[in-house]
C-alpha cells in the first residue's frame, strides 16, 4: 500500500504506461548488465544493473540486483521512499550474502537505478547508486536527471572539470557507490514524489549508452517518436552512429548498452499530449 504521507484520491484515473527495452554486449564478450520489471496492482517497478568494471562476477551482481528488487517488490508491493530505500537495501544484503558464499565473487558488485510508478495516484519515486543514469523528460525536455556517483562528477560539482567530461574523461568510470562494494556511499533515493503528466518519459540506462548520446539528442529523439519504442530506437540508431565515428583505439571495446524507455499517457481526452499520437 502507499504510505500515508503520498497522494491519494479513490477517483483517479491511472496513467497509462508503454515500455522498451534493449541490452547487447556491445564489443565485449559477456553482458554485464541486467534489467527488468514488473507491475504488482497499480505500482510499477523497473530497474536497469551494470556489473562494474569488468570484475569476474559482473554479471551475477547486476542479475542479484535486478531480481533482489523485484522479488522485496513483489512481497510488499509498496511505494514511497522508505519502501524504496528497503528495495536496495535487501538488494545490498544479497548481494553481500552471495559474495560470502563464494569467494570468488568477493570483489563483484553493480551500478543500479530504480523507477517506482504509481499510476493510480500519478506519482513517481526514483534511486540509483554509481554512473547508471534515470531521466525524466517532459513535453520532450529534460526535466530531471540524476547524478552520477562517481570521481568524475565529483570534479564537476567542485569546478575543476567541465560537464562534458562526464562522457570524455579517461577516469570517468572511477565510483563512490556501488552495491556490493564495502564502504560505498549510499543510494541516493528521492524523498519527494513526482506528480506525472500525460506527456512524461523516462529514460533509464547504462553508461554505455549514455555515453554516447547528448541530452539534446535525447531531447529532440522524444519530441519526434510516437512510442516508447520509437524512441528507444531513435536514440539506439545515435549511439550506434556516434560511437561508430570515435577513435577508440581496437584494444578498448564499447562497453555493454542497456536501456529502458517508459512513456507516460493521460487516458483522458481532455489532456493534450506534446506527442503526435497517443500511446
């Protein structure tokens, strides 16, 4: 159940939600990434993981992540930031639990960022830890983004990089949070909700997609899709352009790329859209 401080209204109308996704290797050999999601009544949950820096195990941490989320989800079915900050938490617990069962899997550990959707009440909560991103954008603007946990952004904020380092600078996959990693900072979870408008869109992803698509062409991407999957596609057909014309030496291959797109649409006719055609 919702917690007592949220919206509520018995009349309310539920948004309408319209899901994408893809995941691919990209130039390595193993795809450390993992998503899912999942919808419990009036409450939807989706969730994208990235398996850190290559570490053997990269994989199993994302997958523990993902499926450690849903399954707490699924049993208590709640939304609100405690609920939210108790999703990744029984995330973090198993994942340290797997790597006190196996030692070989001590160092393994994941980026996360998790959206919580109400559609009845029209709100929508939102966590991450490390450099796995969660966009909203409205009437196909960026509205809201997270930031990263990561060295690189800590530059930024103090004013010794610029923002556009965020994609370029060689250390840029140095993170302060991580789960699975021992004295990590902790998710950073929204404490307050978001009222949803019938022309949102989420976009959560990996760094390997984000690293190669500006937010103004994610902008203009949104602005022109009729679908959650047009758009996905759109900006999919970008990263694939602009990672193609890099000069990446060989011997470094494209990271693994994740991404989940979430379009929100207003059932009431009396609503504009900012979109051509409706969901």
């Amino acid at each position: 159940m919702p917690e007592p401080s949220l919206l509520s209204s018995d009349t309310a109308i539920p948004v309408v939600l319209s899901l994408a996704q893809l995941s691919h290797a990209g130039g390595r050999q193993v795809n450390q990434d993992s998503w899912g999601s999942v919808l419990q009544d009036d409450l939807a949950c989706m969730i994208v993981a990235d398996g850190v820096g290559g570490e053997y195990g990269g994989e199993i941490a994302s997958n523990v992540v993902v499926n450690s989320i849903m399954e707490m989800f699924v049993e208590e079915a709640s939304f609100g930031p405690r609920a939210l900050q108790s999703y990744i938490e029984h995330a973090v617990a198993q994942l340290q639990r797997r790597q006190a069962q196996i030692p070989r899997l001590k160092d393994m550990s994941s980026t996360v960022a998790v959206l919580l959707i109400d559609q009845k009440n029209r709100c929508a909560l939102w966590a991450h830890m490390g450099d796995t991103r969660l966009y909203l954008f409205r009437q196909g603007k960026l509205l809201s983004a997270t930031r990263d946990h990561s060295l690189i952004q800590q530059f930024v904020d103090a004013g010794h990089c610029s923002a556009d380092q965020l994609r370029r600078h060689p250390r840029r996959s140095i993170l302060s949070a991580a789960v699975g990693v021992e004295g990590s900072a902790p998710a950073t979870v929204t404490q307050n909700v978001t009222e949803l408008q019938g022309d949102d869109a989420f976009l959560i992803c990996t760094d390997g997609f984000w690293e190669w698509i500006s937010e103004a062409e994610m902008e203009q991407a949104a602005i022109q899709a009729d679908s959650a999957q047009d758009w996905l596609d759109s900006m999919h057909s970008l990263v694939e352009k602009n990672s193609s014309a890099c000069n990446a030496p060989p011997s470094v291959p494209l990271d693994n790329c994740t991404a989940f797109t979430i379009r929100v649409a207003d059932p009431r006719p009396s609503v504009p859209s900012a979109y051509s055609t409706p969901l």
